[in-house]
C-alpha cells in the first residue's frame, strides 16, 4: 500500500466455512483481524482459540502481533488467509442454529402473512354470502312465499268455500247406507242432532271439499278420487254443514274412548236454533259425541282433525296447538304444516286395523 493509513481487503476462509472479505488498513494485526473475523462470523470458539495462517496448508502460522500488511497472503479470493481453531469450537454449528433461527423466523412470517390472507378471504367471502343470500331472498323469496301461500290455500280448502259446484245425486244414498242413517221414508237421521230431520234439511256434506274434485288430498296419503269416498262425508243439518264449511264448528277425536265430539268454536251462534224441525241451538251441540255405526263405518280421521286445526287457528290467532287431535296426546306441541300433516296421515292410517284393506284412516 502507498499509504500506511488507506484501506485494503483481505480474504479470509474460516474453517468448515467459506471465504469472506473485509476491508481493513496497515496498523491492523493478525490479533485484531482475527477478532474481526470471530465476531463477524459470531463463532462459538474462544478468540484466543483462533490461528491465522497463509493458507489452507497451515504451513506457516501468524504471530498475533504481525501486521496484516506485512504478510505475502489473503490479497484475493484464490489466495485467502486460513483461520483453524480446535474442532470442539466447530463453528459451523453456531451458523446452523443461526440458519434454523432464520428459517423459524421466516417460518413465522409466512404464516402471519397465510393467517392475513386466510382472514382476508374469509372476510371476502362472508362477504359474498352475505350478498348471494341476499339476491335470495330478493328474488326466491316471493316465489317461496308464494308457493307457500299457495299450499296453504290448497290446504285449507274451506276458506273459499263454494256450494255451486253440482254434488253427486248418488252421494246422500251412499251415506244413508254407510252409516245406516235411514229412517222413514223421505226422513235422515242427522249424525250430530241424532234426530231424523227431512231429507230436504239434511247435507251430504263432504268433510274435504267437493269443490275441489281431490286436489290435495295427496298430501294425506289419499287418491283424489277418495272425495267422493263415504269416509269423506257426514250426513248434517245443513246449518251444521255451513256452520262446519265457516269453521265456527268442528271435530275433535278423543283418544279415551275413540269418538269425535264436535266442538262449537264461534260463541255468535251458540244461542242459534240449528233448525226448524229441532229444538235444539248449536249451544246444545257443544262436546256431544258425533254418531258414527260402531266403529265399522267411521269417517277420515286425519281429515277431520286438521279441518280442525285450522277452525282452532282462524277463530284464535294466538292458540298454539298443543293437542294433536290425531295423535291424541297431550302436552306434544304440534307445528301447523308439514310436520303435523305428516304425523296425522301415519297415525291416522295406523288406527284403520279394523277397517277393510282398502280403506284407509
């Protein structure tokens, strides 16, 4: 060097390592590059452990005195200094831990930055849920709401009641016979007044709507042609049967001794003469027991109790039905569409035993 002052570099390859640089000037010995070298490579050998030598054949060792600038050696990266030092001090150890602190630190980096992303996405994505469910229920909702309405409706038959549609001439006989109401000629015995009333005073009504030619009787487990089934009628005073059809009156099964009993729901016509040829008002008619033939001709049990599901619902919007008149238990909260139609038409159809094959609850 020209000056005793200006900088210079020198090569130095440390032991199971590779070869660094730094730059150092003329007043630096081999004790301070040394020193230099240890802590820069932050080895886990003792300082005064270390030995510099020319080069790797450790043919000739610096004294810690000697000034680098002396030495013919470590001017280039083909010609480096050599730094040995006992193998208990293995360095390349300490730059293992150092690698492994590195990786765990980029480990955990990485992860942060997946974390930020996984929560971004999620957050993007509930997002979206949020927006699809809502274009949902703005554009299937209505048709939802529509089609349920539209069930329901078909479901409760009697809200529109209409009396115009003709009625099978044959249907009133058929009745007679079923339940073996015939009295003398030109007379009907009435299944709820149990008194003969003039045939002119007596409906064959039908409990699920003539009007409807069936429809919806598939949702009970019935044939549409099943509207027209002697189960599905009763023989009433026609103020009965109108009174039935406005659901101000109804049936309900009672479980203890397997009977319907009409119950009056609307107070307005309790004090109403139910007709002329009959003394008795629709008070009277109130948890008297509907006649049927002894069991052997009894009408659609499932029918009947859900026309009275809905009497019981219309005339009291807050009544929560807690009694399946189906089922005929007590205290089992009973929701209004689907799964109380579901139980009906089970227990109903498993109530029929005494019954034909053919028929069914």
């Amino acid at each position: 060097p020209t000056s005793q002052s200006a900088p210079f570099r020198v090569w130095v390859q440390v032991k199971d390592g590779g070869s660094v640089e730094y730059d150092v000037d003329c007043t630096w010995s081999v004790s301070r590059l040394l020193k230099l070298v240890h802590d820069g490579e932050k080895l886990t050998v003792g300082f005064g452990k270390l030995t510099l030598y020319t080069s790797d054949t450790k043919e000739q060792a610096l004294k810690p005195g000697q000034l680098v600038s002396t030495i013919d050696g470590g001017k280039d990266d083909d010609h480096p200094f050599y730094v040995d030092f006992p193998d208990s001090g293995e360095p390349a150890v300490n730059r293992l831990k150092i690698d492994m602190d590195a990786q765990a630190a980029l480990l955990d980096e990485v992860k942060k930055c997946m974390q930020d992303g996984i929560a971004m996405v999620k957050s993007e994505v509930k997002s979206e849920v949020a927006a699809v469910k809502s274009m949902v229920q703005d554009e299937v909702g209505p048709l939802l709401h529509d089609a349920k309405l539209r069930r329901m409706k078909l479901l409760d038959p009697w809200r529109s009641m209409s009396h115009t549609t003709p009625r099978d001439e044959k249907f009133m006989p058929r009745l007679v016979d079923f339940y073996n109401c015939g009295a003398q000629e030109g007379w009907v015995w009435c299944q709820v007044l149990r008194e003969p009333l003039p045939s002119d005073q007596v409906s064959a009504a039908h409990i699920w709507p003539w009007s409807t030619r069936g429809e919806g009787l598939h949702e009970f487990g019935l044939q549409e042609k099943d509207v027209n089934h002697e189960r599905n009628g009763l023989l009433l005073a026609k103020s009965i049967e109108e009174a039935f059809d406005r659901k101000q009156l109804c049936f309900a099964y009672n479980f203890l001794n397997g009977k319907f009993m009409v119950s009056v729901l609307d107070d307005s016509i309790k004090e109403t003469k139910v007709c002329e040829s009959s003394s008795k008002k629709f008070k009277d008619l109130h948890e008297k027991e509907l006649w049927t033939n002894e069991g052997e001709s009894i009408p659609f049990r499932r029918l009947l109790s859900w026309h009275r599901t809905f009497d019981t619902f219309n005339l009291l919007p807050d009544f929560k039905p807690y009694h399946n008149a189906s089922m005929g238990q007590l205290g089992f909260k009973v929701p209004l569409e689907v799964g109380m139609l579901k139980t009906m038409v089970e227990e109903g159809m498993a109530a029929s035993d005494k019954l034909d094959a053919t028929s069914t609850a």
